[in-house]
C-alpha cells in the first residue's frame, strides 16, 4: 500500500458523479452561491416569509425549486430550472392543475446542506407544495428527514446515489434520475457481453463506491458470471499498483473499475499497466467519463485504451421540441438533466389532477400510478385530457421511458456506453436501455 496525500476528500461523496459526453458536470455537491428569484414566464413567483406559517390547502399548486445557480453545480441548475418553467407554463396554458394557475418559487440549493436547509425553509415558508430539487445525492440525503416533517413532497432529476433507494422515511421523495443501481445493471450487461466468463472489480473504498461495487457483484452473479475479487482503493493514496495487480492476478477475464474522476483515472492506468502483456476488456462507470481523465488515458497504450468502455446514465435531453423550449426561456441551456426536471414537475401536476388535491401526501400517493399503468402521453396536456375522460395514464415524458416503481424511482433508464478514441476524447457507441431486473 502506497503513502497517503493526506486532506483530499472523497469525491464518492460524489455519489452524484454523473459524467456527460466528455463536456461538462463538476462535482453535483458542490454549488455556490444564492439565487436571487427569478419569476417564470407565465408563473409567479411568493416572497418567503421569515416565519412558517401552518400549510393552506387552497387549491393551488405551489412548486418550488431547490437546484444550483452558481459554482460547480450551476451547469446542473440551469437547464433543470428552465425546463420547470416550460412545463408549467405548458401546464398554465392547458388551464393549470385543477382550474388553477400553477406557481413557482425558485431558491438556490447551494453549496452544502446547510444553504440547502436554508433554502429549503424559504420554499416552505412560501407554502409550497411540492420541490424539484435537489441536485445533490448527498443534500438530497441529509434533507428527506426535512420534507417528511414540513409535509412537502420532492422530485429530484439528479441525485442518483444508491443508498437512497431504500432511505428511511422517503414516502415524500421521488427520483426521475435512475439510481445507481440500474448503472451497475448496466455495467453487467456490458461486461456479460464481453463473452468472458468471469470478473473482477476495483472500486473506490467510499460511501459511493462500496455499494455500488456489492450492487454491481450481484448483478453479475445473476447473470452467471463468476467475480474473482472486490478490491477497494483509497482516494488519496499516490498510486495503486498492489491493488491493480491483486485485481489483474485474480484470474479475472474482464475487469471492472468504479472510481471518481482524479483516483479512478489514475486506477485505471494502472489497472492497464497491470495488465499490458494481455489487455483486457475494462468497464468503467460514469465518473470515468470526466474531461479531466483525458491526459492520464494518455499514458495508456492504444491497445489497453482499445478495452476500455464505459456505461453512463444518459442526461443530456435529445427531444428536439423540450430544448427548443428551454432555450427560448434560456438561451445558454445545455439541456442538462432537462429532461428529468420536467418530469418532475410535470408528474407532480399530474398527481395533483390526478388525487384532486395540492396536498403533498395525496399527490405522493399517485405519482407511480400516473406514470406506469393506462395510455400512454408525453405531456401533460396530452395527459391531462386523458386523465379528464376517466382514463389511467401512463406519462412517459419526452424520453419516453419514464416508469416510477413503489419507492418512487425510476425502473428503467436509458444508457450511454462510450469508449475513448485516439486523443483520449470519450464517443458514444450506442444507448443501452437496463431495468431494475437486469432486463
């Protein structure tokens, strides 16, 4: 084992990597910063008091949005809240939730779980209803005590961290962003269709890293294929050649690395270097995927570099009519997890047609049943005149593969599998659609 660096932390505290087409997404839980409000087309916007008042059930849906304006997490923010926009003045326009306008309060999610908390008493405050937000996994964990004791329900399209699937007391918490869990689903697939028969995983010895590496060991024992052995690495040790070479030496045919951007760049190196006599087939999660592991993949030969493939989630909204909304009500927008914004906004309105209630536990209560079973729609005027003829609805938004199982996550998604070409630059090969079962 190598010499410690000392105070680098862990960016497995990044149980939020997500990594997007070599281009754009620093650490989700790092945002900076507050947002003044900013009032939506079509939308108004409250003035948070200084003191909470007891929640009015008046009939009128209140969404607020908790999402980065500034720092790191502000590329996330952005499109987010534009996309919250669209849908509501979509919905406003189709005659608003039960006969009434809806109307968005916008806060900054901040930095860290204190601005967050901060932020969050605002909305409440403000009476909402019912949150987008937030971005981060790590706020999103420290924050669901707080939605369940202020009776307000949240959606978050970022915040993937495995441990959240089963959190204690998240009646009120969905996710449109799939959990890392279907991500080791994925990187299963990948690694089954390699043709080896057996794996070995190096992964980063953190909160992130250690449940997913389980989740990623059980998905690949069920589909027949042997794991030779589970090697954690420490974030802030100089190098891994001991690690590379238990995991290369463990008679594995295929390896799989799950790392943060700066460690697992450097893991994966020397997982190569390890293994240069027969290089193998490497899959690696999302992380890996970051811009800034482009110079240290340039120290692997091209025959290693030729093995290596990666699975990420994809975020960056391909609906040509969503992003031309978005960039009309936000010219910069990427269209970064716009996607899974409106969905969530757009799921909240429609489990309030849906239950006839603003109350955050009756709309709660429809949110699976308004994007799983009956017609399919994708917005939600489309949903709403079904919902107005007595019928069940299926919202499968503008990816059209939105499905919410009973713990309000998504049960399938939709992967980009990406390999490195000469510069070291990260392609999309093809998109991988996985589900909760391994399908």
């Amino acid at each position: 084992m190598s010499s410690r660096r000392g105070a680098k932390s862990s960016v497995g505290a990044s149980v939020v990597a997500v990594t997007l087409l070599g281009t754009m997404l620093a650490a989700m839980a790092a945002c900076s910063s507050s947002d003044p409000v900013v009032a939506p087309l079509g939308t108004q916007v409250l003035s948070a008091s200084t003191t909470a008042e007891p929640r009015v059930d008046d009939g009128v849906l209140r969404i607020g949005v908790l999402l980065p304006a500034s720092g790191e997490g502000a590329s996330i923010g952005q499109s987010a809240r534009a996309a919250v926009r669209v849908a509501v003045e979509q919905a406003n326009t189709a005659g608003g939730v039960n006969g009434h306008p809806v109307e968005v309060v916008i806060r900054d999610e901040g930095a860290d779980s204190a601005s967050a908390a901060s932020s969050l008493q605002q909305l409440v405050d403000a009476q909402v209803d019912v949150i987008v937000g937030p971005a981060s996994s790590n706020i999103e964990m420290t924050l669901v005590p707080a939605f369940a004791a202020d009776d307000v329900a949240a959606c978050s399209p970022s915040a993937s961290a495995l441990p959240l699937d089963n959190f204690p007391n998240r009646s009120l918490v969905f996710r449109t962003i799939a959990s890392d869990s279907l991500q080791a689903e994925a990187m299963a697939q990948v690694i089954e269709q390699t043709g080896e028969g057996t794996a070995a995983i190096a992964y980063v010895d953190d909160a992130y890293g250690r449940p997913l590496a389980k989740a990623l060991q059980v998905a690949l024992e069920r589909r027949k294929l042997s794991v030779t052995a589970s090697v954690g690495f420490a974030v802030d040790d100089d190098e891994f050649a001991t690690e590379a070479r238990k995991v290369v030496g463990s008679g594995s045919g295929a390896l799989a690395l799950i790392g943060d951007p700066d460690a697992g760049s450097r893991m994966l190196v020397a997982l190569s270097d390890a293994s240069s006599a027969a290089p193998r087939d490497i899959v690696v999660n999302d992380a890996l995927r970051k811009p800034w592991s482009i110079s240290l993949l340039g120290s692997i030969s091209a025959a290693s570099r030729t093995k290596i493939v990666g699975v990420s989630q994809s975020v960056l909204t391909e609906d040509s009519d969503l992003l031309r909304a978005i960039r009309q009500n936000d010219p910069t927008a990427t269209g970064l997890f716009a996607t899974q914004a409106y969905d969530c906004a757009t799921l909240f309105m429609l489990a309030a047609v849906q239950g006839a209630s603003t109350k955050p536990d009756v709309i709660a209560s429809q949110m699976s049943s308004v994007s799983s079973a009956g017609s399919a729609c994708m917005s939600f005027e489309q949903c709403a005149v079904l919902l107005t003829n007595g019928r069940n609805i299926d919202y499968e938004g503008p990816g059209g593969l939105l499905q919410l199982g009973t713990n309000g996550d998504p049960t399938v998604a939709r992967f980009d599998e990406f390999s490195f070409d000469s510069s070291g630059r990260d392609a999309t090969d093809r998109t991988l659609v996985v589900s909760a079962t391994g399908g």
